[in-house]
C-alpha cells in the first residue's frame, strides 16, 4: 500500500465516513451532540441530480481521513459565492498538508465555479485554524456575527407569524 493522500470529489459511498467526520468536527466544536444529519440525509441530498451540496474527500490508504464540504450561494453584493461549510481532517492525521490539501482543492473548484468570494465560519477561541487561513491570505472578519434560527425558533416564528397576504 501507499502512504500518498488522495484529494477526490466524494461519492454516495463516502456517505458514513462524512458523517463521522462531521460527528468528530462537531465534538471538536463542543457540540457533540448537535449532528442530526443521517447517512441517508447526506445521499439524497448530495449526490442526486441537484445536489445540495461539493465535498471533497482526503484518502490515505482507501480510507476517508478528511473533508472539505461545502455548497453554492449569492451574494446580492458579489454575484456567485461558495460557502465552506466543514474542513476537517481526523485528529491521528493533522500536521500533514492534509487539511491544506483539502482547502487547495475546495478554491481551485470555487475559482473554476467563477465565484467571486468564497465564506466561512470560524470559531474565535480556534486560533489555529484562524491563523491557517489568515496565513493563506483570507480576512478573518470580526465585525459580522453569525445569526441562526434552529427547528424550534422557525416553528415558533411561524406559529407567532402565519403567513397571509398583505
């Protein structure tokens, strides 16, 4: 066997090992018990004939070891954007150029996509992974913050807020 990593678009088969890894990314995060995502989510909504969403896997030895995951958006301000949702590489495999690998893979498919920004979220106590991407060249904003609505508040609001014609 080799000891090359291999940087690959995932398929419908990958579906458990991306599960795992966001399980592990979510642990990471101290929200190990927020994944409700299931395989099966992850099939149909991934790698039908409109896909939800481009994940790109890292293989060591035919084992899945990483992830960049992520997905289209607009922006009214730039036109085409992507959005990265997860980088993860498994813990045992850090320090290796994986995750670069990964993040390489992830903006050369946006640049060929002809997006004009690429986004994502990055937690203010990972300064690690805030000083890999200022490393690569990306701006860290620290004057937007992230708003959320989970199941419970878009049931509530639509409760409060019936939808009728005005």
């Amino acid at each position: 066997m080799t000891n090359k990593v291999l940087i690959r678009r995932a398929t419908s088969s990958d579906a458990a090992n991306i599960l795992q890894l966001i399980k592990e990314l979510a642990a990471f995060e101290r929200e190990p018990h927020a994944v409700v995502v299931t395989t099966a989510d992850l099939i149909r909504d991934g790698f039908g004939d409109q896909p939800a969403f481009v994940c790109f896997v890292a293989t060591h030895n035919n084992d899945v070891v990483g992830m960049a995951f992520g997905y289209p958006r607009y922006s009214t301000w730039k036109g085409k954007t992507m959005h990265l949702e997860d980088l993860i590489v498994q813990e045992k495999q850090r320090g290796k150029g994986i995750g670069f690998a990964l993040y390489k893979k992830f903006i050369h498919h946006a640049a060929a996509m002809k997006v004009r920004r690429i986004e994502w979220a990055v937690l203010d106590w990972n300064q690690p992974a805030i000083d890999f991407y200022e490393q690569t060249g990306a701006n860290v904003l620290s004057d937007w913050r992230t708003a959320q609505m989970d199941e419970k508040a878009i049931s509530q609001f639509i409760n409060n807020h019936p939808d009728a014609n005005i």
